[in-house]
C-alpha cells in the first residue's frame, strides 16, 4: 500500500474531474453546460500548470495555442457544404478537408504542440520578467493574426456550424486526458528537472540541467494540451477571436494562482472553485434557484465578486487554496 | 526626407507619433517607480487612468468647468492608487512577482467590471477638452494642439520627476530603495514613506495620462487604456524595468514606434500592426533580455 501512495496524487485531480462531471449528470440541461465549461477550462488550466507549476516562469501566451487549437479543429469540423458560405476566404487546402470529431482534436493537439515548439525554441532562452512580455507578445501576435487572417478561418466572425459534440462526457474524459499527461510528466525524469530548476537554477546547472532544454521540453508538452483543450472548447460552443483572448488568459492564469501554481492538485482545484463560484453567480444572475439558494443578483456583479473573491485570496492566501502541494490523503 | 517620403512618412506622423511617445513615456515611468521600491508589475495601471478618464467624462456632462474636471479626476485617481496601495500592495509585499503580478490582474479586473457596471459598455463622451483637438497649420503641416500639448505636458513632467528624484531627500530614498530595498531600509529610508511617496507620483502620472488621452480619444469605455498598458508594458520591460530613466525611455520608443508604424505601414497592412509591434518587442528582448536602455548586461539569475 505504501508503495502506491504516490496514486493519490493522481487519484485526487481525477476524482475531482469525474465527481464534477457525475455532479453534471444529475442537474438539468441548460445548467449541464456550466459543468461541461468547467471541465474544459480544467483542462486549460492543467496545461498551464504543465509549464507554469513545474517551470515557475509565468507564461501569458497559452491562450495562443487554444486559440490555434480551437482554429486547426474548427476548421477541420465545419460541414464542408456550409463551408464557403461561413469562410469564403478559406485556404484550398482547408476548403476541401473535412475530418471526425476525434481526428479533429487529435489535430488541434499537434498543432497546438508544433506552434508552441516553434515559439519556445527562440523565446525559452528568456526568463524572468523578458520571458514574460515576451509570451504575451506572442499572444497579442496571434490574435491579430487570427483575427484577420481570413485564409485560415473565420476571421471576425464566431465559428458557427461546428459540430457540438464536446458534452459532458467529451470534457470529462479530455479533462482526464490532460490530468494524467501532466501527472505522467511531473513523475518524469523530465517533469522532476524541470522542477529542480525552478527551486534552484544554480544547484540544478551545476549538476548539469540544461534549463533552456527541460522549458523547451514543457511548454511544447504544454502546448499540446492547450491545443487539445482549444478542439474541445470549439465542440462546446461558437468561439470568436475575443473568447480566446486576454479574458480568457486572466481567468485561467487566476484560477491556476488560486487553486496553487506549483501543484497539479492546485490546478485542477483552483479550477474547479473559481468556475464554480462564477457559474453559481451566473446562474444568480439570471434569478434561477440552483443548490437550494435563490438569489437575484443584478447583471454584472458576478465578475466584480469573482474579481474581489479572487484578490482577497491571493492576499490571505498567496501560495493558493491548496497551498502548491499535492494531494496527500496519508502521508509516507 | 525622400527615405522617409518612400516609407509614406511625414511630419505630421512624426508629430503625432512623438506625442504618443510622450504620453507612453509617462506611463512608463509611472509603472516603473512602483516597480522600482516594490519589485510590482502594477497591471492595473491602465485602469487608473480609465477611472480618471471618467471622471472628466463625468465632469463634463455635469457641465463642471474644465478645471474642477481635471481635479476631480486627479483627486479620483491619487484616491484609487491609494487605495491600491494599502488594501493590495502591502498586504503582499514581499511575495513572489507572480503572485503580485496575478493580483494586480485581479484588481485590473475588479476595475473594468466596476466601470462595466456602473457605466456600461459603450462609455461616455468627455468633451471639456474636445477643442485641443483643432490642428493649427505650421509651415504647411497640420498638427493638432493636443499633440503639442502631449509633448510639452510630458517633456515637463519629466523634468520634475528628474528633479524630484535627484534633488530631493524623497527621491534619493526612491533611487535607493530601487536599487536595494533592504539596504536603504537598514539606512534608515522609512519603507511605508517611500512606497507611498512612488504609489502618489505615479497616481499623479496616471490622472496626467488620463487628461491627454480623453483630449485625443474622448469615447471613454471600461477598456480605456487597456491596450496602451500593455504595450507600455512590453515598453517598459524594452528599456530596462529596473530603472526610471531606461524604463521611460523604452516607453517613449515604443510609442514613438507604434506611431510610425502606424503612419508608414500600407493601409491595406494596417490592421497587423500589433503584429509588427510584437514581433519587433519579441526580437529586441531576445537580443538584449536586460533592457536596451540599460548599460551593461546584467546577468540575472535565470
């Protein structure tokens, strides 16, 4: 049994995702979608975290390789017969090829994966407030790019038409999917270099850790999960160019500082209490009951409650809800 | 000129991109004296200057005269960085710059949606100033006064915070506490004194900031001053965040740059000019991380 005890770790995050989407199963439709989102900003979060958590530089430009993702899927997924009348300006290329669902994220992976290596083999020789800017750069790039760049998708307009098959059970196992990637990855060679170089760069240089190898390393791995978290979010509902913008950065970068930067449990749990706590807001707002509670809340002080809640925790509690540890029921 | 002519710039560019460089060079310098005693990336700075934003457009639909507008807005301003200062910033200071930087979003956040809230999406209209926007002709190049007025109002504001911060007590304190916190506090610089003295200058910078940009985008909305933050931002980090003089000048430079670029790239190109800004940060930072501001190369500690 002792042996095993390093499962928890991964047991914890896991539960929480599938309680989460059982949870779903038992509300009523329109409310089930809250929990879908959920499950899709985890796994945004989670692949955050792969690069964040375990590298402890602050990266503002994951959204990029959701946006790319929910692009390369959106593309691939709208019926090629409504095709032109949504893109007209589409590449050939993309015009002719229509694929699956599950090709489609598979696909929004690796090119989440590929944009990621490409940015990284330049910019992970930055650190420190430089690699900062930087990754936000490649934000601002990457919007201004998709939203005017009509051969490769919609442009300023929403995808409409994409098949919306990322239901509860599409997140949950996408969210899974993510959770154990970076769990395999922080028990990794890699994943434990990675972390010595964030406690100490010196001590892990001078034993021989090549920092810009192990960055390297991460933020494409970490680009592959965003990307497969950009697919699933294109299934769930109408992306545009703002929706994977700097709100969305915000919020997922929060949630992760919330819940506990350097901890995979802190991650999926910081995920999980500030999208809770929004979508009960959410549904306040609109006046419904939800958990027995009624209350009506005028529009718009959701975010300002969210915005309190969030700041008043990062200065009772800077390291997070969780502190950054893991999920530890008994201890070895 | 004819280089110039070929790259569809003229004088009225250079003008108009000068004083954007002004007024980014003034945000700059209020984002890096914060920076310098309390090691804080304030990212809720654009919304200091959205809040004094409002309140000329306040103001002015009050019909105030266009002082009290301006002194209501300074007085709302220097209030909110207060504010900030004792509520947010010292309860976290000391903590790692991730933490404070993702409580500043937080609070940049808290901002916007207030604003949101309170006046809605599609803004109000300041009109007190509206009529330094009229161009007056020198020597055939229309240039409006605003753009006059940017230059002078921040070519002056520069100078007396050089003059504040090597002639004065308080400024020497601010350059020492800049360089080594803790050793200007074993020296004697009282810690709560100096934050403050930075948190009120740059407040003071922001209701400046927020006066000219009204004059030149009078359309005030929750997101004013959104986007000029991050490329003051990237700006600041391009000079040198650690001091006043590079980080301003890096301000300066990035504005001044996104202004010709806006004059000089085709108009059919137009539209990907935050690409070309980025991408020009982008390639800076990989060959100078420290700064080009900024002497020698300092090593950091990864």
């Amino acid at each position: 049994m002792r042996r095993l005890a390093w499962l928890q770790e991964l047991a914890g995050p896991a539960l929480l995702v599938i309680v989460t989407a059982l949870l779903g199963t038992l509300v009523s439709i329109s409310t089930q979608g809250y929990f879908t989102d959920t499950l899709v900003k985890v796994a945004m979060v989670v692949a955050l975290y792969t690069f964040v958590g375990n590298s402890g530089v602050l990266s503002f430009g994951h959204i990029s390789f959701v946006a790319v993702g929910a692009w390369t899927a959106g593309v691939l997924s709208v019926p090629s017969d409504v095709k032109p009348a949504i893109m007209p300006n589409l590449a050939h290329m993309l015009r002719d090829r229509t694929t699956g669902n599950l090709s489609s994220l598979a696909l929004a992976a690796l090119v989440g994966g590929i944009c990621a290596l490409v940015v990284a083999l330049p910019l992970m020789r930055l650190s420190g407030l430089a690699a900062g800017i930087a990754t936000f750069g490649v934000l601002e790039i990457t919007h201004n790019l998709l939203r005017y760049e009509e051969k490769i998708g919609p442009g300023l307009n929403a995808f409409s038409s994409v098949p919306e098959t990322t239901g509860l059970r599409q997140a949950a196992i996408g969210a899974l999917v993510v959770v154990v990637v970076a769990f395999a990855y922080g028990r990794s060679r890699f994943g434990r270099l990675l972390r010595a170089t964030r406690e100490d760069p010196a001590a892990a240089r001078a034993v021989g850790v090549s920092i810009y190898r192990q960055r390297l390393g991460a933020f494409a791995l970490s680009g592959v999960l965003a990307g497969l978290a950009g697919g699933l979010y294109v299934h769930l509902l109408p992306v545009n160019t703002e929706s994977v913008y700097l709100d969305l950065t915000f919020i997922t970068l929060a949630m992760l500082v919330v819940g506990g930067a350097t901890s995979l449990w802190g991650a999926v749990v910081g995920a999980l209490a500030v999208s809770a706590l929004d979508s009960y807001l959410a549904v306040a707002e609109n006046g419904s009951s939800f958990f027995g509670a009624k209350i009506d809340l005028p529009a718009g002080t959701r975010v300002v409650i969210v915005g309190t809640l969030m700041a008043v925790v990062l200065i009772l509690r800077p390291n997070g809800l969780t502190g950054g540890r893991e999920f530890r029921v008994w201890r070895r | 000129m004819t280089m110039l002519a070929i790259w569809n710039i003229d004088w009225q560019t250079i003008a108009d991109a000068t004083a954007l460089g002004g007024v980014y060079a003034l945000m700059a310098v209020g984002i890096g004296l914060v920076f310098g005693v309390l090691r804080l990336v304030n990212f809720a700075y654009g919304q200091l200057v959205m809040a004094g934003a409002f309140s000329l457009a306040l103001a002015s639909q009050w019909g105030w005269p266009q002082w009290a507008g301006i002194a209501l807005c300074f007085a709302v301003v220097l209030a909110l960085s207060m504010l900030m200062d004792r509520l947010v910033f010292r309860p976290l200071r000391g903590h790692s710059p991730a933490v404070m930087l993702v409580a500043t979003f937080a609070v940049a956040f808290l901002l916007q949606s207030i604003a949101l809230l309170w006046f809605g999406p599609l803004g109000k209209i300041a009109t007190s100033l509206a009529y330094l926007n009229r161009p007056i002709t020198i020597s055939h190049v229309d240039i409006r006064k605003i753009t006059i007025v940017a230059v002078v109002v921040a070519a002056l504001c520069l100078v007396a915070l050089a003059l504040l911060l090597e002639r004065t007590t308080v400024g020497l304190h601010m350059r020492a506490s800049s360089m080594d916190f803790q050793t200007a506090r074993m020296l004697g610089v009282r810690a709560n004194r100096v934050i403050a003295m930075a948190v009120l200058v740059s407040g003071a910078l922001a209701a400046v900031v927020a006066v000219m940009l009204t004059v030149q985008n009078p359309l005030v909305t929750p997101d004013f001053a959104l986007r000029d933050t991050i490329i003051v931002l990237a700006g600041v980090v391009l000079g040198g965040m650690n001091r006043p003089i590079p980080a301003t000048l890096g301000g300066f430079a990035i504005g001044f740059a996104s202004g010709l670029l806006g004059g000089a790239l085709p108009t059919n190109q137009s539209q990907y000019l935050p690409t070309f800004l980025f991408a020009a940060v982008i390639l800076v930072l990989l060959v100078r991380p420290g700064g080009i501001f900024t002497r020698a190369r300092v090593v950091e500690r990864v």
